[in-house]
C-alpha cells in the first residue's frame, strides 16, 4: 500500500539494535530541534526531534535500542506500541528507519525482518561503513536494498556522510510501497495457518479495551502473542481467558508440526537473512587485525584494562569534583550577589524592604533556584566524559570489566559507572543509570545509588569530626580521616545489603547475561559529546528544578511562619536603637567593631528565636522525644528536617540555631560553630547535648538518609513515578534511623 497523501508532518520512527549510531544519527537529523521525555507509566525516555526537507516536515521519534520486537516488560513493550499505533498520545509512524551495524549486518537484519512484517514503508540506514571496510567487509548496498525491497543507505553518521542522501530518501517516502509483499513471510506454512486462525478468532471478541485504535488486533501483534508465552500473554489475556488454552493448543500442534514455539522464529528469520545477504557481503581472506582489536588486548585484560580503568575513573572524577569547584563557586558568587540585591546590607538599601516577601525571594526562591543549578558543573563535566567513553566505544569495555564484580550482588556490569558517578553527586549519578537497558537492574541502581556518600555530605562530616574526634588517641591525627574513610564504607557496604536484597525480593529476577556487542573504537564527534552534555544539564534544570525550588519554599515558609514580631524583637528593641545611635556618632575604632559585633549577635539571638517560634522549630521539638534515643535534641531535629531539599542546609540551620546566622562557611566558620555545638547543653538536665556517640550517630545519619529533594525528584524523573522516590525515602530513612540509633546507643556504652 502505497502513501497516497503526503500528511502535514511525516512520523519516521528510528529503531535499531544498541551501538548501531542510532542516537548520532538522530542527532544529525534533528539537531537542536527535539524534546526529551518519558513514556506514560513507563522508565523509557521519549526523544522526539524534526526536520524540514523540502518544505516536508518530519517527526522523527527515537526508539529504544533493541535487538528484537519481542517484549518482556512494559518498557519493552514502548516501541512495539509506538510502531503499532498503541501508544497513548503518540500518532502512529508513517514509516520507519532501520539503523543497521555494516559490521555486523547477520545479527541486525533479524530486526528489520520483524519491522518490515509491520506493513509500514521501511529505510534501512547502513551505519558505520568505515568500521566494515576496516575489518575487510565490501558491503553492496545496491544488491541488499533489491533483495530487502527496501532503499538502503550507506552511512558514517559520526561524519556526517550520507546523512544527506538519507535526507532525500525520507523525502520521497510517499512513493514508496508496502515493506511486506504478501506473502514474503519468512516463517513456515504450518506456523501461519496457525496465526491466521489465530488472528481470526481474535476479531471476534469484543473487548473494552482494544487492542488498536480501530478495534482490531493487529497481525504483528498476534504473531508476538503466539511465539512469546510470557509477558505478553499476562498483559493482554486476563488469567481465566479462554484464549489461553487455544495459544497452549496451537503451540502444541506447531511442536508437533516440527514448528516449537519459540525456537521457530530464530530459525525462520536467520534463513531470511541469509537469503537477503545472498551475495552482498564480501570478505577479504584474512581478517586484517584492526586498531579496536589491539586496543582490546590492553583495555579488556583482566589485570592491565581493571587498573586503567581504576584510573581513569579516578582522574574522572577528580577533575569533576576540582574542576567543578570553579563554576560552582562562581555560581554560589552569583547567588549571593543575587541576594544582596534583594536585601542589601548595613551600606546598601535592597530592592525589597524586610519582610515576608523579601525573606520569601531571598531564603525561599533565589536558594532554591542556587541549589539547583549549584549541580549544574558537575552534571556537565560527568555526561562531557561519559558522552566521551560511549562515543569513542569504551563505555562497553568499562561494563564487561566490571560485571563480575557487580554480579555478585545481582547487578550487572553497566551499574558500576552511575554508582561511582554517586560519590561526587547522586543527580547525575541516577542520571547515569540510563545507560542500563534491564529495568530490574536499572532500578535497583537508581535506588542504592543515593547511599554513596556524595560531596554534599563532606560539611557534615567535616564540621563534627573537628569538633568531636579527638587526635590524642593511639591512632593519633589518623583517627579523624579514619572515621571519614568509614562514612564512605558505610554507604558502600549498605548499599550491596540493598541491592542484593532488593534484586532478591520487590526487584526479583535473574541477574541477565551480561550481553554487550564491544563496538569499534572511533573518534568520538563533537558535536555528538556536546550536545549529550548540553541536553542533559537542561533537562536536570528544566525538570528537576521546578518542583526542587517549590520544596525548597515550602522548607522556608515552615521556618518562617508564624511571625509574632513583637514578642521576639521587643526585647532588644532599646539596646538596637541605643546601639545604632552610638554607631551613628562614633568613628572608627575597636569600640565601634564590638558595637557591631554585638547588633550582628543580637541579629542572630533574633533569627534563632523565630526559628524556634516556627513552624518548624515547633516540629523539631514535636519530634524530640522520637529522635532523643539517637541522643538528638530539638534543635538537631529540627536541622534534619530543615535539611531535606539539601544536606548542605543542615550547617545554616545549626548556624541560626547557635546564634552564627544562616550564612555559615564550613572552613571560616567551623572553629566558632564548633565552640557552638560544645557548649549546647539539654534545657532539662544542663549536660552538654554534643559529645563522641551523638557526633557518630548524626554522621551516620546523614550517611545513609535521603536528604536531598534533588535526588528524589531526579529519581522521579527517571523513574516515571513518585511510587520509587518515596520508597527510596522511606527504606533510607528507615536506614538511618536504625542505623544512628545503635551507633549513638553503642557508642555510649563504650565511648561516653
């Protein structure tokens, strides 16, 4: 069937097996014209992109990589649906392009088999022709496009070449005909007697929720139904159906027949592409050994590619932690500019007068908004070399390293990286994750991937292992270090308990064989790099952003509201004025800088009073009697709650709490916040409220709970659904309850 009119704007869907350049190609086409998001109810991003040839207007939407049309979970199930038209809010394609490896074309051409049987006009794009010619492949494309009667288009998507040719292809689409002349099956007549029959008696039911748009059962549809007894079969029959004991017949008559379900449909389709490669492929006599080929003897060896590897993921990542402390800084410089403008200071009258609104934008919007892009450096250094490692192919070799390892704990080997990313931030790292096809798997990463303790974390610790670890121990100045070195190993060794536990019970499921085709060394694209990077930095901003600053809010109204002025600020109203009166009339002098001094001091006494008369200092001490068997008073409590759009909160709320104000520096401050937190004393008993267990058991909350709304909504993000962020918050939580409560509970016994 031919396309008989050209539609307002021609769907093109892109599929292909990984590593076939599906995505540079894409990128080539599109360029900077596309949007990313995620499939309904499923974990799969949605890269839709367009083009204009020749007036023509293209979609082009980016399916997952896939070696085969045969689904075993919902995510799976996206580009079947999307192809067929069953997706919900997504117009069926027009057509379809094919990206195939040239390198590869007896494994790839198993796919295009199963895209052609779906009646839709089919371009195959013969990606990565230098990397055949390089291992001695002469490929004729003119010859493979007569026998797949389909047009064929040799490409090297990384450099451009062909892209164009392609180009005028799509654009000629409404000439093309049907991809499946009838008849062409590949499989045998007793398996499509079967399907037939089974295709009729599907068109007789009545079923409230259809299979297609127009009611029917597609023939794609009843084909995958009938070879594949497992997933499909559950999500489309209800469990008393009585289709099910007629597919179980039909099965039985096909193995009888010679035909066993589902081995019949791997021999059918490589017969195919045998017969479709008939005198397409030419091989030179020998091999020529090629550059990935004596690059792999280094860089997959067990001893020499693992410590490369070790470090070049240690160079990684320490240049994305200094490095990023430039950007960072100067982001933070330009948060608190931001907010001088609004508030001004003792020389300078700001934009808004003191008050609520003023309080709102300056403590509620503007750090909202610098807590998130304060990530935005490290995001973009990360995905700069993990684009780098996936261009240039080494992402695969760093997965077939480390999948023995990670197997272990029923992860496989691509979980590795987004862990390892999670030590400098968990954002990108869960971000990272993306690159794990297997949901369980995936899953299980995002989830354990918050435990590794981030930077974030680093102010927490750094301030009470100052103030409480004594060096004039056996172990001397290594004690310190020593206990900061175990914070790391904590998260490290309760998130393989996680994994393993979660891989065992919610997530249960074979750890998948580790099954990765280790694609030829390239080059990697620029463009290609940069434009990964760029598209994933904006995509934190755009969608975590909003609802991080929202919280971020909410945070600040319980901390601000109520506002009862008079009983707070009357108290100190006579020495202020007497205060700014001397100030007004004395010069320059040590006198001068005490009476400063001490307005700064009673400009923090007041802070600390509103926090303590609001909302959530209220909260704080509501909780007490919950958090006081970790050895917590109200207002550690109520930091920790104060903390939860970010761990770094944690050190302003103490600095209010203790009379410093909320601009609290963890270097310049630390000696005086220090001297802060030894004198705290318990209002009922007088006893000092800080001491070796209660330091241990707050590092060790921080180790392990989940104070980080950036986390949680870029957890939402990638996983579609809020069911997984509040389960990540409430097990690590949970964790870190447990986990501070028999520190602080042991280490009284022992260290008190």
């Amino acid at each position: 069937m031919a396309i008989s009119t050209v539609p307002a704007t021609t769907v093109v869907a892109l599929i292909g097996n990984p590593n076939t350049g599906k995505s540079t190609l894409f990128n080539a086409l599109a360029g900077m014209r596309q949007r990313v998001g995620n499939y309904p109810g499923v974990t799969v991003e949605k890269r839709v992109g367009h083009m204009t040839v020749g007036g023509r207007r293209f979609a082009l939407v980016d399916l997952p990589g896939t070696y085969s049309l045969a689904p075993r979970s919902p995510d799976e199930m996206v580009a079947v649906d999307v192809l067929l038209g069953r997706q919900p809010g997504e117009e069926m394609p027009h057509a379809v392009l094919c990206i195939v490896d040239a390198s590869n074309l007896e494994r790839n051409l198993y796919l295009v088999n199963q895209v052609r049987e779906l009646g839709l006009p089919v371009v195959v794009a013969l990606n990565m022709m230098d990397v055949a010619d390089g291992r001695g492949l002469s490929i004729d494309a003119e010859r493979l496009s007569r026998q797949l009667g389909a047009p064929v288009v040799p490409l090297v998507a990384h450099k451009r070449k062909g892209v164009e040719e392609l180009r005028r292809i799509l654009a000629s689409l409404d000439a093309q005909p049907s991809s499946t002349p009838a008849g062409d099956s590949p499989f045998p007549a007793a398996f499509q007697n079967e399907l037939a029959r089974l295709h009729d008696a599907l068109q007789t039911r009545i079923d409230e929720s259809p299979p297609s748009a127009d009611g029917r059962w597609p023939r794609f549809l009843v084909e995958r139904l009938l070879l594949d007894t497992g997933y499909l079969e559950g999500s489309l029959l209800a469990g008393d159906d009585p289709l099910r004991a007629e597919l179980r017949s039909a099965r039985s008559r096909l193995k009888s027949a010679g035909c066993p379900v589902p081995s019949v449909e791997a021999v059918a389709r490589y017969g195919w592409v045998a017969k479709a490669l008939d005198g397409v492929v030419t091989r030179r006599k020998q091999r020529p050994a090629t550059r990935s080929d004596r690059l792999d003897r280094v860089l997959t060896h067990k001893i020499w590619g693992s410590l490369l590897f070790a470090l070049l993921m240690a160079a990684i990542f320490s240049l994305m932690f200094f490095v990023a402390q430039w950007p960072m800084g100067w982001i933070e410089s330009a948060v608190e500019y931001a907010k001088w403008l609004i508030a001004g200071d003792e020389t300078k009258a700001g934009l808004l007068a003191t008050g609520p609104l003023q309080s709102l934008v300056v403590d509620g919007v503007i750090s909202g908004v610098g807590g998130v892009i304060i990530f935005l450096p490290q995001i973009l250094i990360l995905f700069f070399f993990i684009g780098i490692m996936e261009d240039c192919g080494y992402m695969a070799r760093a997965a077939f390293l480390m999948d023995k390892l990670m197997s272990k704990v029923g992860l496989s080997g691509k979980s590795f990286i987004p862990l390892l990313s999670s030590f400098a931030c968990a954002v990108p790292g869960i971000m990272a994750a993306r690159v794990i096809e297997n949901r369980r798997d995936r899953l299980a990463t995002v989830l354990v991937a918050p435990l590794m303790s981030c930077s974030a974390r680093l102010p927490v610790y750094t301030i009470l292992i100052a103030a409480f670890i004594p060096t004039t121990t056996l172990l001397g100045p290594f004690l310190p270090g020593l206990v900061m070195f175990s914070m790391y190993v904590l998260g490290m060794a309760v998130a393989v308990v996680v994994a393993f536990v979660l891989k065992r019970t919610i997530l249960r499921g074979d750890t998948p064989p580790f099954v990765m085709e280790l694609p030829s060394y390239k080059f990697p694209s620029t463009r290609n790099v940069l434009y990964r990077m760029f598209d994933r930095g904006l995509a934190f901003v755009r969608r975590a952003g909003t609802l991080i600053v929202a919280v971020t809010i909410v945070i600040w109204a319980l901390g601000y509201y109520p506002r009862d002025a008079q009983n707070v600020e009357d108290p100190y109203r006579a020495e202020m004025a007497a205060i700014d009166t001397a100030l007004r009339s004395r010069p320059a002098s040590p006198e001068r800088d005490g009476l400063s001094d001490r307005k700064a001091e009673i400009a923090n006494e007041i802070e600390e009073r509103y926090l303590e008369q609001s909302l959530l200092g209220r909260t704080g001490k509501w909780v007490e009697p919950a958090v006081r068997p970790l050895g917590w008073d109200w207002r550690i409590g109520c930091a920790a709650i104060a903390s939860f759009p970010a761990r770094e909160v944690v050190m302003s709320t103490l600095g209010v709490i203790y009379n410093l104000g909320s601009d609290v520096d963890p270097d310049a401050d630390a000696d005086r916040l220090t001297d802060r937190l030894k004198a705290a004393r318990w209002d009922d008993t007088g006893e000092p409220v800080y001491n070796v267990p209660v330091a241990l058991s707050i590092m060790v909350f921080f180790a392990l709970c989940a104070q980080c709304a950036s986390t949680l909504v870029t957890l939402k993000r990638e996983t579609n659904s809020w069911r997984w962020p509040v389960f990540a918050f409430t097990y690590m939580t949970i964790l870190a309850y447990l986990g501070a409560l028999a520190t602080y509970q042991v280490g009284r016994l022992f260290l008190s």
